[in-house]
C-alpha cells in the first residue's frame, strides 16, 4: 500500500478539540492509498465510483462499515451505575490527566510534540464521555429507557416460560453494578493501571505476566496473553519507539499522587508502592532504575523467561512483580461478578427481545460489517438551525474569526490559493445515519452506489448512541459528519 494523498495537519484537525464533536465543521480529515500487487496497482471490478455532483440535501445515502461498541442492551441498573459512579470516576480521572499533558506541553515545543498525540486522544475521550454522560443525565432518555424495560419484563412475566427463561436477567445484572463500587476504585488504579501512568510499567507488567502466562495452556491464559493476540503483543511490547524520560516522570509522578489521594496515604498497596516517598521522588527512583527502554533488554528479559523475571532487580519489573497479585484478584473478580455475570444476563434480554420485537431492532455493533442509511439533512439545536453542509466560504470565514491562530490556523497553500476556489463548493456535512465509533472512514453511498462523502466523526448529539437505541426510537435520530 501506497500513500496517494494526506492533507496538513492543520487542515485535517481543523479547530481541534474546542470543534471536535461541534457542527458546523471544517476538516478534511481523510488520507488516500493505492493498493500495489507484484509492484502494480491492483485492477479491481467491482468498487463504487466517485459522484461528480455529490451529495444533495434530503438525499438517502448509505454507509458500510465495521461500527465498534455499543451498548444498547444496556438495563436500566447498568446505565445510572455509569451515570452515577463509572462516568463521573472516568471524567475526573481524564481531566486530571488532560491538566498533566497541557502543563507539560507548556515547557516547549518539544514537549508539546511529545504530549501531542497522548492529548489528542484524552480530550477525544472526555468530550465523547462527557456528551455520553449528558445523555445519561438526560431524564426524557432515561425515563423512555425505564418504560420499555418496564414493558419488556411485563411481557417477560405474563409467559411462565419466559419468566422462567428470561426473568432474573435484570437482577442479575443489578446486583453485579450494585457491588462494583466497592472495588472499582482498586481495579482502576491497579489492574487499569491508572495509578501507573508511564510506558515503563507497562512493558513492564506485560513481561511480568508474558512469562507467568506462557507456563499456562493457551486456553487458560488471559487473553492478552493467547496465541492469537501474539503478534500484536509483541509489536507493542518490542517497539523501538523513542522513550521521553522526563515526559514519564511527570506522568508517573502525578498518577501516583493521582492513587494516593483516591486510595488513601494508609492503604497498604499505595505505602508499598510508595516506599515512605513522595509521588514525584518514587517516580524520579523508578525511571532512574529501568533499563526497559532499551528493546533489546525487554526481549532477553522475555527470552529468560519466569526465572529471569523473578531474579531481576530492575525497579519498574519490581513494582509490577509487587502489586501483580493484588491486580490480578480485582481482574478476576470483575470477570467473574460483572463480566461473566452481564454476558449470560444480556444474552436472556436480547434473546427476550428477540422474541417480543422480532426484526423491528438490530442486534448491538461488534466491529462486524453493517450497513446503515439514512438521509443528508440538517437538524436543529439550542433553537438553531443548523445546515446540513458547510463550504469553504465557512472554513476561512471560521479561520478569520480566530486570527487565523491555532487550532484555526490554515496551511500557507490554503491561504495563498484562496482566490483560486469556488467558496460555495461543499466541505463537510451531516447525516441521518445510524453510525458509531468504528465507522471513521467508512463511504458514504448514493442509490446509484456512487462515494459522496467519508464517515469521520460523530457530533454532540449523536454521542448517547452508545447506549441508547437511535434510529427514531429512544433518542433522537445521531447526525454523523462527512467530509
């Protein structure tokens, strides 16, 4: 595979975070490959043509795509738990880490490269969680939500059999949330490695576990750890990417802090973590005593395997050798309590459903391809109305508005071939389709299975798609942007 085409940065992150998952938006966030065989590009039969007209408003288009997660199954139970403990525990945790990475990048431009794509990546989840959690929050959703749950066990137990069948699903799944909050905070930290924020510890902790876990048969290890996920393990584990030493302290340093005010100075696994000092001194201790950024050392260390493991006297193999059995026991017991118990529950409700809605509903997005459709339309928010496309004339009239100054900074090319364009000509839009995190990327199709745009992103209001059922049933219809 070939490179054919990619934009600028600044082109293709337009405003940055403060218009990530906003409408109106200017990104050409798309890059284009040529598939080469034998040193030849690949002649294919059958792939869908450019439009040359594009895409026209009220137009049915369609998406095909591999739409990751989401969980639209989810009880009632299972929702006010992230509403009330999992989501606001997340933001809090994302947040802080966001302030670390802002603070750093404030040293200098080397340090705003190095925390660059590591904050990209957190103010993406926090503003998806945040919108996710307003949804949650929502008490028209939750009020819509609790009433077909409601309908759906009312029906579930007027039918013995399907009582029988069917029927402690809910509780089940109610009981498992109702526990998590005692330990989450401990799983979060340790087996999340939220209170160990540093590429170190975890090479570290996979070559802790990687030698305990190959002594085991394939099908009893953790998953991480199989055969099949081999290869990817290795390629992170083994990756000759640089290593920023000062860049780990400071993540180190403020996610040990991070534990120890959540956790408590006197809970037992903080005070050995710590070793009597403070978060910064520790994290300075542990990163001046690994050799793990040399790849060659992370591989003779798996190569030794248990043995070499257990003998080394490297600071991070030690720290996650210390607390490894401790991790261990909050992974299993989540698996056991929440995991093991919500995958038999959730399989009696969408079988449940199955039965009294038939087709009418899809089952939940896997990564599997699907096909969505929908319409080329705009919507209306906070009493506005919103277009269905913007153009160029909006993407330098949004640069202007902010002095052409970062994240509405426009390449030099843009600027100085401005009067060259028609500004009416489309640039992104909006759809009706039923789309979700794992669609990025995704064509976009007319009737005539002609490309009239590319999938990239979600906006506000389509972020409760997660958990909530949007194809004009629970929520509102997502309105998912194209370029």
């Amino acid at each position: 595979m070939r490179l054919v085409f990619a934009p600028e940065f600044t082109i293709g992150f337009f405003g940055g975070d403060p218009d990530n998952f906003e409408y109106p938006r200017y990104n050409l966030d798309l890059a284009l490959f040529r598939v080469y065989e034998n040193d030849q590009p690949v002649k294919v039969e059958n792939y869908f043509k450019w439009s040359d007209a594009g895409a026209k408003e009220g137009e049915l288009i369609f998406v095909s795509g591999h739409p990751g997660n989401t969980s639209r199954l989810n009880t009632v139970a299972h929702l006010e738990f992230f509403r009330d403990a999992g989501f606001p525990f997340l933001l809090k945790y994302l947040e802080r880490t966001r302030a670390v990475l802002q603070n750093y990048g404030k040293r200098g431009e080397e340090q705003a490269r190095q925390a660059q794509d590591t904050l990209f990546s957190i103010e993406n989840s926090l503003k998806a969680r945040k919108g996710g959690l307003d949804g949650l929050r929502d008490r028209s959703l939750m009020d819509k939500k609790r009433r077909a749950e409601e309908g759906l066990r009312k029906a579930i137990n007027a039918d013995p059999a399907k009582q029988k069948e069917y029927g402690d699903a809910w509780d089940a799944i109610a009981k498992a949330r109702k526990a998590l909050p005692s330990y989450e905070r401990e799983r979060r930290f340790l087996e999340g490695e939220w209170g160990f924020d540093s590429l170190y510890f975890s090479y570290a902790r996979k070559l802790v576990r990687l030698v305990a876990e190959d002594q085991k048969p394939n099908s009893e290890r953790l998953r991480e750890f199989t055969q099949a996920s081999r290869p990817s393990l290795e390629l992170a584990l083994y990756s000759e990417a640089p290593i920023y030493d000062e860049f780990e302290k400071v993540k180190l340093a403020d996610s040990l802090s991070f534990m120890r005010e959540e956790l408590g100075a006197d809970h037992a696994i903080v005070k050995r973590v710590l070793d009597g000092k403070t978060p910064e001194a520790r994290a300075a201790e542990l990163i001046a005593g690994t050799k793990l950024k040399d790849a060659a050392y992370r591989k003779q260390l798996a190569a030794g395997g248990v043995k070499m493991i257990e003998e080394s006297t490297d600071a991070m193999i030690a720290l996650a050798r210390s607390i490894d059995s401790e991790s261990r026991a909050l992974r299993t017991r989540y698996d056991e309590e929440v995991t093991g118990a919500e995958r038999g529950a959730y399989a009696k409700i969408a079988r449940a459903l199955f039965d009294s809605e038939g087709t009418k509903l899809y089952p939940d997005a896997t990564f599997t391809l699907r096909l969505s459709y929908g319409s080329v339309k705009g919507y209306r928010a906070q009493n506005k109305n919103v277009p269905a496309f913007t153009n160029f004339a909006g993407l330098y009239a949004r640069s202007a508005e902010h002095g052409n100054k970062s994240p509405y900074d426009l390449p030099t090319r843009w600027t100085e071939k401005k009067s060259t364009l028609n500004l009416n000509t489309p640039f992104n839009f909006v759809s009706t389709a039923d789309n979700i995190g794992g669609n990025s990327g995704s064509p976009v199709i007319n009737s005539r299975a002609e490309i009239v745009g590319l999938i990239f992103d979600g906006n506000i209001q389509s972020l409760v798609g997660i958990s909530f059922t949007t194809k004009r049933r629970i929520a509102p219809s997502p309105w998912t942007r194209a370029a």
